[in-house]
C-alpha cells in the first residue's frame, strides 16, 4: 500500500483568453484520473508549485475557476490535500513593487561586496522588522493578479475540507501538518516568487529571514508532539535560483539537524523534470522538478510538457517516481529521465538513502581504526546468498544434532541400579531436555540425566560424536561459501585450546575445496595473541579479518602465500570460555575452540567481510551451545580429550 502519493503540478500557466482553458491541460485532468486509477488504496496529495496564471493576467480568473472545478468533478472526492505555493507568474507587479525590488537587489549586491572585505561581519537580512513593514506591499501584488481570489475560491467553496490548509496557503508562505491513518506529513511551504522581477531572476531570488524563521517556528510547534513521518518542502525556483548566502541559509533549514529535515523539495519554474540530490552527513534531500510550461499560443508551447507522481512507502522507506510528458495532447509515460540502465516505468529511490545504502561495517581490533566499505551491487547479491547459505548450514546442524540424539539414545548406558522402567523415564528425560534446548527453552539438567552424561562410556561417545558435529559444520560452511564464489580456493578450520601453558591453538578439524597441496591444508598451530586475543572478549566478541588489521598482526602474510587473507572468529558462547586463574584476585580468560576461513584472491574477501557483517561469532555460537547444552559436555573436558587424542 502507498501510504501517501503526490500529484506534482507545476507552472499551468492559465491563459485569460475566454473562459476555455488548453486542450493540453484538459488532457492533463484525464491523465491525472487515469492514472489514480492505477495506484489503488493511495492517498492523494495534489502540490502545485507556482504559476498557475500567465503573466500575472488577472482575467485568467474565470479561466483558472473552470479549470479547478473540472479538477474537482473528476479527482476532488479522492484528494486528502491542496497544497499551492505562488510562482513568479501568480502576481502582478504594482509601482511600488516595481521600485522596491531593484532597491532590494541593489542593497544586496551593495552590502555583499562591502562584507566581503569586512571580515566577521554579516549582512543584515530582509527580518522580521523587514516583514512588518514592507511584506504588505509584496502581498499586494498577489492580491492584483487575482492570486489570492483563486486561493479563496479554491479553499472556501471548492474544496472547504481543506479549509485549514488554506489559511496557510493564503499566506504564501508556512508550514502545515496532515495527518492519515496515525502518520504526520509535514509540508513546508516557501514563497520563492516574491522577490523575482521577470523570467531572468538567476541567482537573484530572495527568501529572506523573515521567512525562514517564521517557518521554523511554526515547525517546531507544530511538530513538538506529532514528530513528523515525512517532511516534504516546496517552492516555485529550483534552489539554485537563490542569491549564494540565501542558498546556503535554506540549505542548512531544510537539511540540518536542527532545521526541519526534509526529504524532498518539491518545485518548478524551469518547465523540465529533473532529480537532483542535496547531501550532507546528517540528512540527504531530493530536489523533485516538474513543469508543465507556456500557454498554447505561446512560441515555446512546442516543447516538452511535465507533471509527476511519487508514491511515498514509508514502511520499506520507497520512493517511487513518474514522470509524465507529452508534446502533444497525450500523456505518456517519461522514461528518459530515469538512465540507460533502468528498466523501468519508474524510478524507485530510499526515501532516506542513508537508511538504504548499506556501508559495512568491518571489525577491527581499535574502535577509531574502523572500516567502513561501501559496496557495489555484487556484494548485495552475495549478501542474499549468504543468508540463504547460513541458514541451510543451521538446518543441517540441527538435523546432525537429531541424529546425534537418537545415537546417544540408543547406544547409552543406563546406570545398574535402575529399573528398567526407570530406564525408560531416564531416556524419556533426556529427549525432554534435548527438545527443551533446541527449542531455545533451556532448563536445569535432572540429577539422573546427569549421572548418564557422566558415565565414562557415554562421555566417550558424547566427545566423540561432538568432534564429529564440528567436522560437519565446518565442512558444511566451507560447501556453502563454495557456492556463492565461483572459482574459490578455501580453507576453513576449527583449532581447540592445546596447550594451557603456552596458550596455543591447534587443530581439531578443517575442510577444504579447490586444489591445494597438503602443506597448504595443513593447519598451523597459533598462539593466543593479535587478531586471536582482539577477536575474543566475553562482552563484545569480534570476527576480525586480517586485511582489515594487519597493523596489529606480528606475523603478516607473505606475498608469495598461496592465501592472501583469513578471518578469525570465536565463536560466542558463555561455556567457551576457559577461566585462567593467574592469581588469587585475577582470571584471564581464553577461549577453548576458534574458528577460521582463509582464502587465495582478494576477489574473495567479499566472503569474509560478510561472515564479519553476519556475526558469525555468535551464529557459531549459538549451535555449539545447544549441542553442549543438550549433552552436558564440559568444554574443558572436550579440549583435553583432543589433545589425547
């Protein structure tokens, strides 16, 4: 479902020849109805970004009055909300207007270049003392284009459910809250236009302080208890239209922390479509440009015409853009602006990219050494794969953990001194245990169960068969990783806690693929130190990989190895955690089974950043601890029987 899709008209420019409004824009109204048709269960917002009217005519009034009421005959019932910022065109210049602007102009360029050799000072900007006294004579020429009538006529008569809107519409300039269905839109609307003189006002727009305080204090109330679920900006000129220091002031309102943070800005003028994106650290904004364009008899009415729709999906943070066009009379879909590469009726982008893009994250030993890599679509799609892969290798090790039960179940030795239906209770509580543990529902081990786990054959078997068990699951990840990368030469490995007085790790079992000779199977013994002892601690463990920390590394790889890289993972559970007891006051920990993949190609590395971004630590974890738990196995115990052999 969409939870909100704007309707983006800009620049009608409503003509006042008679009371017929263009066949373009008649065709404007059937392509609208036509295509809300399409998005169903949507919530329509209609946004016009300025120039309704043409060169500010006044007798465009009844022609824009039968144009909003065909709007409303064929769309209006299915609206939730107007919203109509004034253009450039929407007034019409008075003699006080006429002189005022170029004084506006001059003070500016005056005092720019003054500062500019006055460092630290700061020009004064058009304030609220500004808006006191000079504002009405700028509002005045909205009032003589009929502006301001057609907004009456639009909110009062037309579409009174929108009445509220209105007041701020009225206004030119303001912020408004719609809420539906328990989500808050906010809409900031900026009057670009009041400042303009003709079509050639580049870098010569005007929006003043007035302006965007009385915004943001606005913004704040309004948004103290209903926090905003999407803030959506518009104004007549793209941005780039504003004199540099007014760029810059709107900037920092619409996309600063402190400012109202908008995700997009909605605007026309320039009779195109384009998207255009305003980024900073905190907060990425879209520029959303659409432009219907001149009146019929107009030379340049030949061109390209323009309107668009977004479909806002704040659950899965989606933005679908379309762009409509036509040269003619018919709309039709505007594939051009979406690139050579997009397949696409429309172009779909993270409402909030930061949200979206996924920069990952690579462990390293020290915290203000971090990785961060920002990967192509090939690691997306490897990302999918591993998922898939992990969780077919958990499946497998519950299945091998099943058969280990039924194993252990049927082979065990039942205390003597038991009766035989004793026997049966015994074995009946440890498949209530085993199930309880698989379950994630762990409990106390019965003092019977215990004393069967306990017994010397039975521990045998119960080592045994959880050497086996990591035999598996370590061949089992190697097959699954071999399946995501073509031509991969791999190694994975688990090593024990050998020698407690040396602190060194050796090997309890690996599994291999592509062709290797035997001294590169072999697993060398590691002492605990560099990546080992980073990667483990009982808070926060870490999957490290070596190229990511080789600055800690005593031992770097050469270059002439057969592998170029490795990660080393301990596996995350409370029971791998041998407690060295180095004084009376003082324990140092270790822990007892690690776990390791080294690959050939750097082409392969994607792999083990994705067991670091996967936490493999605690994936591995989580299947070790069910199996000791289930058996009663004692990882001390496990370790020493390894190094017997």
């Amino acid at each position: 479902m969409n939870d909100l899709t704007i309707l983006h008209l800009s620049d009608l420019h409503i003509d006042g020849n008679g009371k017929k409004y263009s066949q373009l824009l008649k065709s404007l109204i059937q392509d609208l109805k036509d295509r809300m048709d399409e998005f169903l269960n949507a919530h329509y917002v209609l946004v016009i970004t300025g120039d309704i009217i043409n060169m500010g005519n006044i007798n465009a009034f009844e022609t824009a009055k039968e144009f909003f009421s065909d709007l409303k005959k064929n769309i209006g019932d299915r609206l939730s909300g107007i919203y109509i910022v004034p253009g450039n065109h929407d007034k019409r210049r008075t003699d006080v207007n006429k002189l005022l602007i170029p004084a506006y102009r001059t003070y500016i360029d005056n005092n720019t270049s003054y500062f500019k050799e006055k460092a630290g000072k700061e020009m004064i900007g058009f304030d609220d003392t500004f808006f006191e006294q000079l504002w009405k004579f700028q509002k005045e020429t909205y009032k003589e284009s009929g502006y301001l009538d057609l907004i009456d006529l639009i909110y009062e008569k037309m579409f009174p459910q929108f009445k509220e809107i209105g007041e701020v519409v009225k206004d030119t300039f303001g912020v408004h809250v719609l809420e539906i269905e328990g989500k808050n839109y906010c809409f900031i609307l900026l009057n670009t236009a009041w400042s303009c003189i003709d079509d050639n006002d580049g870098r010569h727009v005007v929006i003043g302080d007035f302006q965007l305080s009385k915004i943001k204090k606005q913004y704040d109330e309004l948004t103290f208890i209903k926090e905003p679920s999407l803030t959506l900006a518009m104004g007549h000129h793209p941005l780039n239209f504003l004199y540099g220091n007014e760029q810059d002031k709107v900037f920092n309102q619409l996309i600063f922390r402190d400012g109202v943070c908008s995700e997009a800005y909605l605007c026309g003028h320039t009779h195109d479509r384009d998207i255009i994106n305003w980024s900073n650290t905190n907060h990425t904004m879209y520029t959303l440009m659409t432009g219907i364009g001149w009146p019929d008899k107009d030379p340049n009415n030949q061109q390209y015409h323009y309107y668009s729709i977004y479909n806002f999906n704040l659950d899965i943070n989606s933005m679908e853009i379309f762009v409509r066009s036509t040269r003619d009379t018919v709309f039709r879909a505007d594939l051009s602006i979406y690139g050579k590469n997009e397949d696409t009726t429309c172009l779909a982008r993270a409402i909030r990219p930061d949200d979206s893009q996924i920069p990952i994250t690579i462990s390293t030993a020290d915290v203000f050494g971090q990785k961060t890599i920002f990967p192509a679509f090939s690691f997306k799609m490897d990302s999918i794969n591993f998922s898939q892969a992990i969780s077919r290798v958990s499946s497998a090790a519950q299945v091998t953990m099943m058969e280990d039960y039924f194993d252990f179940s049927d082979n065990c030795i039942i205390p003597d001194n038991n009766e035989p239906d004793d026997n049966e209770h015994i074995k009946d509580l440890i498949y209530t245990r085993f199930r309880s543990i698989i379950s994630d529902d762990d409990e106390d081990i019965d003092n019977d169960v215990k004393s069967v786990f306990e017994n010397p054959s039975n521990k045998k078997r119960i080592y045994s068969n959880f050497e086996g068990f990591i035999q598996r699951l370590c061949q089992s990840i190697c097959e699954e990783l071999v399946g995501i990368q073509n031509n991969l030469i791999i190694r994975s490995h688990f090593r024990y806690l050998k020698d407690r007085s040396t602190y060194t790790y050796s090997e309890l079992c690996n599994s291999f693929y592509g062709e290797i000779d035997i001294d590169q199977i072999q697993v060398h013994d590691m002492r605990y130190g560099d990546l080992l002892e980073a990667a483990f601690n009982k808070s926060i463990t870490k999957s490290l990989v070596y190229s990511a920390n080789k600055h800690i590394c005593k031992n770097q790889l050469d270059s002439d190895e057969k592998w170029v890289n490795y990660i080393t993972i301990i596996p995350s559970f409370p029971e791998n955690i041998y407690h060295k007891k180095v004084s009376k006051l003082y324990y140092k920990d270790y822990p007892y089974i690690t776990f390791g993949v080294t690959v050939d190609d750097h082409n392969n590395d994607n792999l083990l950043y994705l067991m670091d971004y996967y936490r493999m630590d605690t994936f591995f974890g989580d299947i070790l601890k069910k199996y000791v738990r289930c058996f009663g196995i004692d990882m001390n115990e496990f370790c020493l029987q390894c190094k017997k052999g």
